[in-house]
C-alpha cells in the first residue's frame, strides 16, 4: 500500500481502504498524518473542534431566528423544529430543521463550518445529526464519519470542483449532499465501496443544479435546499444500504458534472442574471438591495 495514504479518485480511495481493511475515514486520517504536519490526535482533536462547531451552528439557528443579510429567511429552522411531523418523522423533521438552522446561521454571519463551503453548510451537520439519533452512536463515530466526508469531498474538488461560480449549486449542494450521503454510509457500517455507491446516487441525482440566487444573497433558493437536500442525501445512503448501485462509477459521475458545469451558461453560475434571480420577485429584491457588488457562494 502506499504509505503516504494518497488519492486522487475514488477508485484510488476505496483501493486504499480495501487493501487494509479500513474505512474511508480512516484512509483520510492517515493521509493527513502522512501530510506531516500533524499527528493522528492531533487530525482527530481538529475534527472534534469541527463537529463542536457544527453542534454549535446547529443550536443557536434553532434557539432563535437569525436577522440574514437579506431578510429572505426567518426562524425557518425554529418553524421546522415546532412542526409535528406529518408526513415523515421526528428524526427526519429533526434534520431539516437542523438543516435550515446553520444555513440561516450563515446568511447571517455567524460562525458555521463551511462543508464544503457556506452556502451548503447545513447539509453535512444536520445530516450527521440525523444518523447520529438513528444508529445511536457516540461523538466519535461522528469524528471518524466527518473524515470520510472531507476524503469524498477532497475528491470532488480536486476532480471537479465545489464552487458555485465554475459549476452552478450542483458543485455546492450536490458535493455537500454526496459528502453526506457518504459519510451517513460509513457510519452504519457500510463497506467503503457502498458508501463510494452513496456519494454517487447523491452526487448525480443533483446534476444540473444551476446556481441562481435571490439579490444575490445566500438565502433564496440556498437556506431551503439545503433542507432538500440533506434528505436527499439520506435517501441515496439507504438505497446504498439496500444495496441499490449506482449505474454510473462514481469517477465518471464526478466528470460529468465537470462537463456539465463547464457547459452551464455563466448567468446561472452565481452571478443573479438567470433563473429564480430574474423571475419578478427576484428582481423586486434586487431592485431593493443598495448596490450588488459582491454575490458569496
Ligand atoms: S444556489 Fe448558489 S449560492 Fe445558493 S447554495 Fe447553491 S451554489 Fe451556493
């Protein structure tokens, strides 16, 4: 095996994992300690400090509605956390609301951890969350999930990318979502080529996801899809776990958001020209708004 825990495709990860036995976080582990710059309880304790951050994020979206940049979004979180479930259940809701919570956190400038970056940052928390209640497991299966995410998403950005301005909300949301779906995986015990198989059914079924915020703000569509999208996530996670494959390997879905981002017209690629930013209402928020002069992804 190559000791420096090295990778550039999935392919290259889940190789690495089987050839040792191990789990995509622990490949990712390794790999940072082999970087040299910190040791093993050193990578873990950071990773601890990020999933602090999260819990954080995801607490004070829900203890009180959060004043966004735009005022596109109010105690969406709390709403959701009030909310009796109808259609789905506690857990579910849970995550949602959770969802909804650090993303209102994030318009509004309070800390979040960025996953892959602010506008998805919702995504990963609230979805770890949610498997966290349902398999009942400790902060540190939390710790170790979290590090196969970073692995699966390094890939993705590396391969493609994970900024909404080159590949629309799909490099955002998508990779947030497929980060998730792995990690959710991993963390009920699912080899690393399942949960390479979960990254993927998340991954492709977001393809195409333009990114056409409201004002320019990271409110509307954002605070809400990522919602969406973390049961999203979960979905394409238990497919996996049903062992439903995806047809496309998950290198060649990651090219074909590539393609499919390169291919995509710049005025749904965060710029507010195009989309749900031009409809009517969208241009009475920014006919509002003093003066754009910097749309945040
Ligand atoms: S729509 Fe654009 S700004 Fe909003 S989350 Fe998606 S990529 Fe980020």
């Amino acid at each position: 095996v190559n000791k420096t825990y090295r990778f550039d495709t999935m392919a290259d990860l889940v190789a690495l994992a089987e050839a040792e036995d191990i789990s995509l976080g622990e490949v990712a582990l390794r790999h940072e300690v082999a970087l040299g710059q910190l040791d093993r309880d050193e990578v873990l304790a950071a990773m601890r400090t990020r999933w602090a951050t999260m819990k954080q994020s995801m607490e004070v979206g829900l203890a009180a509605p959060q004043k966004t940049m735009g005022g596109l979004s109010h105690g969406a979180g709390q709403m959701m956390a009030g909310h009796r479930p109808v259609l789905s259940d506690a857990i579910a809701a849970g995550v949602m609301a959770r969802a909804l919570a650090v993303n209102e956190c994030s318009a509004a400038m309070r800390r979040i951890v960025a996953a892959p970056t602010a506008g998805s940052s919702g995504i990963l928390p609230a979805s770890l969350w949610g498997a966290q209640q349902r398999l009942g497991c400790e902060d540190e299966a939390v710790v170790m999930a979290l590090l196969a995410a970073a692995a699966l998403g390094m890939v993705m950005a590396n391969r493609a990318t994970i900024s909404g301005a080159q590949g629309g909300c799909m490099a955002e949301v998508g990779v947030s979502a497929a980060m998730a779906a792995g990690a959710m995986a991993e963390m009920a015990g699912a080899p690393p080529d399942v949960a390479v198989h979960a990254m993927a059914l998340a991954l492709k079924n977001t393809l195409g996801l333009v990114c056409d915020p409201i004002g320019g703000y990271v409110e509307v569509p954002c605070i809400k899809r990522n919602a969406i999208f973390a049961i999203h996530a979960t979905t394409a996670a238990e497919m996996a776990l049903a062992g439903i494959r995806s047809f496309v390997p998950a290198d060649q879905v990651i090219a074909a958001m590539k393609e499919i981002g390169d291919a995509m017209p710049k005025k749904l690629k965060e710029t507010s020209q195009g989309g749900l930013a031009t409809t009517l209402i969208g241009l009475e928020v920014m006919a509002r708004r003093p003066r754009v002069d910097h749309v945040q992804g």
